[in-house]
C-alpha cells in the first residue's frame, strides 16, 4: 500500500506540490476502472446474446437502462467548478465527467444495496 502512495504521491517532488500528478494518476485509474467495467459489460451482454437468442431482448434492455443512467448521471453532474478544480487548472469538460462517474458509481452502489435488500425480501416471502 505504501508504494503505491509514493507512485502518486512523488511525481512533481521537486516543485514541492505532489497534488496534479496524484490526482492525474487517480482520474488515470478512474477512467481505466470505468471502460474496463463497461468493455466487461459489453462482452458479457454479447456472450450472452450468442449463447441464446432468446435473452436478446433482455440483454438490450440492460444495455440501454445502462447508457441512461449514464446519460442522467452526466446532465446531473455539476457544471460549476470548485476552487479545488479551479486551482488545479482543471476543464469544465473534465470536472463534468469526473462529477458524472461519482454519480454513476453512486447510484451503482444504491443499485446493489436495494438490489440485496429486495433479494432478502423475496426469499422471505418465498419461504412461507
């Protein structure tokens, strides 16, 4: 753990700020993390397209709830930059797709808690 710190931590060491390059090398593996995810999604969807033909209408309707969210988590996302952004000389363009990712990783998450929790209450009602 400790080495991957100093990876991010120890790039502009000679100016004294390690803060552009850290946060470079995380929305770096932010964006990773986020196409390999969907590249992931896209695979599975087509494998499943392959395997049966009839889950093909389901695999298209994952596929478009899944760009939608996307799309709502972008026009959700703020447009008016912090001083944190501004100070870091970062773009609008950029701010608004890191604001979007949050969003979306966030509405992932209350995607997976209230899926268990419906998952829970099916079993209950399906074991009386």
């Amino acid at each position: 753990m400790c080495g991957l710190y100093v990876v991010f931590a120890c790039g502009d060491i000679r100016r004294g700020d390690p803060t552009p390059l850290s946060m470079d090398m995380a929305f770096f593996l932010t964006y990773v993390l986020i196409f390999t995810g969907a590249a992931l999604v896209l695979v599975f969807g087509i494998m499943q397209i392959v395997a049966s033909k009839r889950r093909i209408i389901g695999t298209l309707i994952i596929a478009v709830i899944a760009v939608l969210t996307f799309l709502i988590c972008y026009w959700v996302a703020p447009t008016e930059m912090s001083e944190v952004a501004i100070r870091m000389d970062m773009t609008e363009s950029t701010y608004k797709w890191v604001g979007a990712s949050l969003n979306l990783a966030y509405v992932m998450v209350a995607a997976l808690v209230l899926t268990f929790i419906g998952m829970q209450i099916y079993i209950k009602i399906k074991d009386r």
